[in-house]
C-alpha cells in the first residue's frame, strides 16, 4: 500500500461521502500535508522556533491529523509551532487522532460543507475550491489553490486509477491572480514555506511560498 492508497482507504470508509467528495478530500489532503504525514519533516525555522518555545518539532509524527487542527482530538493533542499574522512565533495545541480514518474524518467534517457538497455533486473541481475559500478554508489566492488541488487531483487519477469524476476546466468568470506584490504576513507568506522578508514578496516568491505549502513541504534555506 502507498500514502496514496492508504488515505483513499481511510476517506472511503467514511459514511455518507460520495465518490466525488472522497476524491475531493484526498486531493486536498494530500496538498495540506500529505494526509498528516509532514509532521516528521519540520523546516529548519520550525526547529528552531520549538528549541525556542521548548518543544519537539516532530512531536506530530503519529498524530493522524491531516489539516493541522487545532485543539484536543479523540486521541489527545501535541503541542507545535504556529504564527501569528505579524510572523511571531506561538505555542499551538493540534488536535491528535487514534486512527488515520479519525483524522480523515475531522478533516471531512471542516472541509466538506453544503457549498462545496454542491459544487462536487455538479462534478464542478473549481467551483469546489472558490465554495472552499468562501468558507475561509484558506487565504491563497483561488487560483493558485485550484492549480494545486489540480496536480495532486491529476497525480491521484494516475497513481489510483481513479476514474474522472471532476471536472478540471476553470471558470472563465473566475478572479484573476492579482499580479501585484502582496505582502508578507502569515499562513503560506510565511518564512516556514519560502525565504524571510521585511517587505513584500514579488510574483515569483509568491509563487514559491505557495507551492511549498500546497505541497506540504517546508522550506529549507541553503
């Protein structure tokens, strides 16, 4: 069995999902932090920003929580680094999970509400995602989001022999990506997912933040 494979198990045994919301889970999932599998691999400021607050880096390996919750799961919680807006370092408390299925489960419950439920029984992928930014799931530009959710959809469709039931056309009505710099502040801005800054990020850097944390892969400086 792979990461894959695993997680499509553990999504599908939830009751009352359909085919098109299972795919839609693990697709976005799998960019969050690859189904809660990224705990181990802690970027070089996580670590120091633990040594500072005095906690394990990895103390998430095992946690089964696959869209970084916070609070007290069925399991108990782990402490770990989080940021505020201005970038400063705080002590969060994350959920913890007794089964994989359970943190699939919460993440579920958080992510499928009836807009995006909608968009996924019209097999609409996009509309998903701008129903999922409506409902404050994430601060990403939708687009970017959506190129993100397209990828990891793709891959799936080709690691699992899954059979399309998304649409991956995106709305010409749609609001462009801003083109302008944006300025650094928390989430995906962070220096966790790409190079530190006291201004604004350009395009390009952007772009990288972006992919880091869509990706689940923190960003390691050279």
């Amino acid at each position: 069995m792979t990461a894959d494979s695993d997680a499509f198990k553990a999504a599908s045994a939830i009751s009352g999902l359909t085919p098109e919301a299972v795919q839609y889970l693990v697709a976005v999932a799998r960019g969050e932090g690859f189904y809660g599998l990224g705990w181990g691999n802690p970027s070089p400021k996580t670590i120091a920003d633990s040594a500072t607050l005095g906690i394990d880096p990895r103390a998430g390996v095992g946690s089964n929580n696959w869209g970084a919750v916070q609070g007290s799961g069925n399991a108990g919680s782990f402490p770990h680094v989080d940021y505020h807006k201005d970038n400063t370092a705080y002590l969060g408390t994350f959920r913890k999970y007794a089964t994989s299925s359970d943190g699939a489960s919460d993440m579920a419950r958080i992510l499928l509400k009836p807009n995006v439920l909608a968009a996924l029984s019209a097999g609409d992928l996009h509309a998903a995602v701008l129903a999922q930014h409506a409902n404050h799931y994430f601060e990403l530009a939708p687009e970017k989001y959506y190129s993100a959710v397209v990828k990891n959809y793709q891959a799936l469709l080709h690691n699992l022999a899954w059979p399309n039931l998304l649409m991956m056309t995106p709305n010409p009505l749609a609001p462009e990506v801003p083109a302008a710099p944006l300025p650094l502040s928390s989430g995906f801005l962070s220096s966790e997912w790409g190079p530190p800054s006291s201004g604004v990020l350009s395009e390009s850097a952007l772009e990288a933040h972006a992919d880091n944390y869509l990706k689940g892969t923190p960003y390691e400086q050279a």
